[in-house]
C-alpha cells in the first residue's frame, strides 16, 4: 500500500517537478542516508522543503499556509503547550467561534490532532505548513512569551512580583503617552497620525476623514523617547536615526487589534513620525454593510460569488476602492480556498489568505509575483492594483484560466476600466472574456448625526444633481463637539456598477470610446456615482456639495446628457 510520501512523490513526479529517475535515485539515497525520499529529494536539492510541502497539503486535501508571510497571533499561538508544540510540530494560527485552526508538518497524524483537540478544548482544523517554518515559529513565540509582559504567564508573574523593579512597562510615562495616542486615534476614527517636531514645539495631528487636525501633543522633550519607543514596538533600528525607515506592529485597542504602519524620516529637527492606523480583519464589512443600493448589492454578490473571472474596482487613491476589494476577498476566504493577496504594502490582514508584499527595489514587482503564485494553483488573487501592461495581462490571463481575480484600477470611473486595459494593449475579446464587472467609486463625507439638521440644498446644486426635484430629506451638520465644529462625522462609499453585459461587451470588441461606453453602461442599468450620491443626499446621509466635491474630475456633461435616461432607467428598475 502506498504511503503519504509515495502519493507526494507521485503527484510531483504527474506535474513534471521531478523525473522517474530521479525518484529511483532518491529511494536509494533515502535508505543510506536514513531519511524519507522527499527529504532525499529535497538534500539532493532536485525540489525544495516548500514543493514537498505543498504536494503533501494537495495529498491531505488541506490548505498550505506560508508562515513566511504570515502574522503570527502570539496570543492564540501560546495556547499550546511548547513540550506539545514541538512535539507536534505544531502551532494554532487563529481561533473563531469554537474552531481553531492548527497549522502541522503532517495534519494526517490523526492521534495527534485529537490530542490537540482535547488540549486547546476546541474543535480543530488543520492546514498544512513547512516544518522547517513550523519549527521556526514555534522557537519565535514562546521566546516572544518569555521577553513580553503581554504573555499571559509572564503577566502573572509579574503581577505576583510586588518588588517588580527597572522599568515596569505598563507604568512608563512614554509607554502610557504613545498608548494614549494611538489609542484617542483608533477613538476618533483617524486613519494617520503624525507626530512632527519643529523648533518649538512637538506637532500632533490626526487625519480623520481625509483631513488632518491638530491635537494637544506631548512636550517636545519627549520627542526622543517616544521615537524610540514606537521603534522598538515595529522593531526598528534604535540606533539609526539619520536613515528613513518603515515597520510595522500590532496594537491591541477596545478587545480588537489595530495594525498600525510606522513610518520614520529624519528631518532638521528630530525624526518625523507617520503612523498608519490599518482596520485588522475585524474592522472588515460584509457586503450588506458597503453602503450599496440592495439591487446593487446583489449584482455585486453575484459577480463575488462567480467560480472565476476579473473583478475591478476604480477610482483615485483614498475612495475605499481596498476596502471594496478585502469585502469581497473575506466573502470568499475559507479553508476550501486557496486565497492570495499581491499588494504594496500589505493594508488588512486576514486569516488563511497568504499576503505577499510588492518590492519594485528588489525586482519583486506585481507582475514578478503573480507570476510565480499562479504556478500555486490559487484560487482567488487579489492583486492591489494594475499599474502596467505586464501585470494587466497576467492578470487577464489568470482570469482566464479559471481564477477570481480582485484588483483596483486608478480611473475616474467604472467604463474608464476597460479603456485603461485597452491602453494596457490588452485585446477587446480578452478583456471581454475575463472582466465580469467593475466598481467605479468615491468616498463623500457623512453628515454628523449630532448635528443634523433639515435644510433643502442650495437652487443650482438642486438644478445640476436633481433637476430641481427637492423631494427628500436633505440635511447638513450644524457643527457640534463630536464633528469637531465640521457637520461631518466618518464617511460613506458612493458607488456605479458595471456588469459586463452582452451590450457592453459587443461595445468593448468594436473599440467603442469610453464616454460611449458610459453611455450604453447607463442605458443598460448601470445607476451612475454621482446619483447614488444624490440618493445618498436626499436621504439626508450626506450632501449635495459633498457630491459636487467629489464629482469633480467625473465627466458630468456625460452625466447630465444621460440623466433623463436614467431617471427612466431608475423607476423602472424600482
Ligand atoms: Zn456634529
């Protein structure tokens, strides 16, 4: 009977990786030098520990995780005892309702895994990993446990220490005031905070909504030790100071984890301080909560939801086009599927899905990367953006060849998607074949509902969105504490869908300029950006100048020539 290695082996050996001879050479190896025949294969450097690894998870039928890029949740690691870790050669990588998930050199060990399951009192399911990383980061956590106050045993300890002496970190002034900062920003909802000294004084603002605010900062004596100690946090050089540099840490805030990005470059008056405040897979929505019309909604799920194809969406930086893209990405992550995500940098984290990060300076560019992972038979990719003809056309092409394919365009609108991939010498049939639809965008800020009050929009914003219709409740913000004075609190997503339908795509195959496919786009349903804001607005959940804000660079004489058609497309699609 044949054992999991022989079906490993069989597999490589059915996918080209390796040759009959080669096997034969290896089971002589492997009884000489006293190990398995893959791991013969492996010393013989004729395949590496990763394909080994992967062919053993194909076999098992479990997914393959890549540690490498994974974030390891110290927390959840550590609920494993190390004699049992190491044992196993295993480490739980996350924990959702009763289930956690346990990532193994050999998930078939089937003694082992109820051993598991009675240890961490869970259900278990099990992906498989490299040794060689499993070991890895199994040495990495529980050394991690003994340095850090946060592990549980060590926080006992230190708590049951009365004379605990040197520097107790939960009491240090400089640890409580970078606490207080990130934590007031998670608070405020601001994406960023910088932290800039000047001359005089220590500089701190949030960016909340696209703006940046000025906060009472700590004293500029500070300064040098709260660099220092949000280095030590993203593990930077605490030595360098004169070199810019970037990293990364995990901050705990109100029960979730904020993933926060530090960026650090040297100036004339000491190191200034971006933080990137990244929503964790927590703060993820599902598609319900994207603000989108419900017949919108659906379509969109429906694309999701299809076995393959390419999903876009479009507009300039800061319209929420990654968080559009990570819903549907989440809609999709399950153990079942082999989910990879191809970003510069890597914003969300999720559990299962493998993040890859874009480095152009070391030739790891998109279109490197998607490349080398479409030969790991994934499933779903996200890519997070098409900048080139290189990684336009492998995309296309995994789209093609029976992948889901997410990724962001930077146009101005959904059909402006199809004239970039066409700049991106991308064929119409094959553009045809593999785009599904595209989700045009923009973020509009949303009345404070503190401060909301009625008030009917002004006659030329009622002219230019709605032809004079004020039927609705349209509302601004009088300004009140908790919108900072602004009448505008957090944001909403105004969005246009376009399903590539057969009259698009006969469109798309004679060249058909962008503007006229706009035009067929609305004729055929698509309700436009600018009047899912105006709907938005007459709802009273933002309003009309924000439209017209956002509007700018949407090409509005388009729009209004087509806005009686779609008044009439709107009522009859209602
Ligand atoms: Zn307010």
């Amino acid at each position: 009977m044949l054992g999991p290695d022989e079906f490993v082996i069989n597999l490589l050996v059915e996918q080209g990786q390796i040759t009959a001879e080669q096997v034969a050479d290896a089971n002589r190896n492997a009884s000489s030098w006293r190990c398995s025949s893959p791991q013969a294969l492996i010393r013989a450097k004729i395949i590496t520990a990763r394909d080994v690894a992967i062919g053993r998870a194909m076999v098992s039928e479990v997914p393959f995780v890549d540690l490498d890029n994974y974030e390891i949740d110290v927390q959840v690691a550590s609920l494993l005892p190390r004699t049992l870790a190491d044992k196993a050669v295993a480490l739980p990588l996350f924990n959702v309702g009763d289930v956690t998930t346990v990532a193994m050199a050999d998930p078939l060990d089937l003694g082992i895994v109820d051993r598991l399951r009675s240890v961490l009192r869970s259900d278990v399911v099990t992906v498989l990993a490299e040794p060689e990383q499993l070991r890895t980061a199994i040495e990495r956590v529980y050394s991690l446990m003994g340095s850090r106050p946060m592990a549980r045993e060590a926080a006992a300890e230190a708590a049951a220490t009365a004379s605990f002496t040197g520097r107790n970190v939960e009491q240090d002034p400089i640890v409580a005031a970078v606490n207080q900062i990130i934590g007031r920003a998670a608070e405020e909802g601001a994406s960023d905070v910088h932290l800039s000294p000047d001359e005089a004084e220590l500089c701190l603002r949030y960016r909340i909504d696209g703006i940046l605010v000025g906060r009472q900062g700590p004293p500029l004596s500070n300064h040098p030790a709260l660099v220092q100690r949000l280095k030590v946090m993203a593990n930077l050089d605490l030595t360098q100071s004169r070199r810019p540099q970037d990293g990364k840490f995990r901050f705990p805030w109100n029960g979730r984890t904020l993933d926060v990005r530090v960026s650090i470059i040297p100036t004339v008056y000491g190191e200034n301080v971006v933080l990137r405040l990244l929503s964790g897979s927590h703060g993820l929505r599902r598609i319900e909560d994207l603000g989108l019309h419900p017949v919108v909604a659906e379509e969109f799920s429906g694309l999701v939801h299809r076995a393959h194809g390419m999903l876009l969406a479009t507009g300039p930086t800061g319209s929420g086009k990654t968080t559009t893209l990570y819903t549907a990405l989440s809609e999709l992550n399950s153990p079942e599927r082999h989910c990879v995500t191809i970003e510069d940098p890597v914003e969300i984290r999720l559990p299962l899905v493998r993040h890859v990060q874009v480095n152009a300076e070391i030739g790891l560019t998109f279109a490197t990367f998607l490349r080398a992972i479409l030969r790991q038979d994934p499933d779903v990719i996200l890519v997070g953006e098409i900048r080139d003809e290189e990684t336009a056309r492998i995309a296309i092409q995994a789209a093609l060849t029976g992948h889901m394919v997410l990724s962001t365009l930077h146009t101005n609108d959904a059909p402006g998607a199809v004239a970039r991939l066409m700049d991106f010498q991308c064929p119409a049939f094959a553009i045809n074949a593999a785009l599904t639809g595209v989700m045009g965008q923009r973020l509009a800020r949303r009345v404070c509902t503190s401060c909301a009050v009625p008030m009917p929009p002004s006659p030329s914003l009622l002219k230019r969105f709605c032809a004079g219709d004020s039927t609705g409740q349209f509302r601004v913000g009088r300004g009140c504490p908790q919108c900072g004075g602004g009448g505008y609190r957090g944001r909403l997503g105004v969005y246009e869908l376009m399903v590539m339908q057969p009259v698009i795509r006969a469109a798309v195959e004679k060249s058909a300029s962008a503007a006229l496919i706009r035009r067929i786009a609305i004729e055929s349903g698509m309700n436009p950006m600018w009047a899912d804001g105006t709907d938005k607005a007459r709802m009273g959940l933002t309003t009309l100048e924000e439209i017209a804000r956002i509007a700018a660079g949407m090409d509005l004489e388009d729009s209004a020539a087509s806005l009686v058609t779609v008044g009439e497309a709107g009522r009859a699609a209602a």
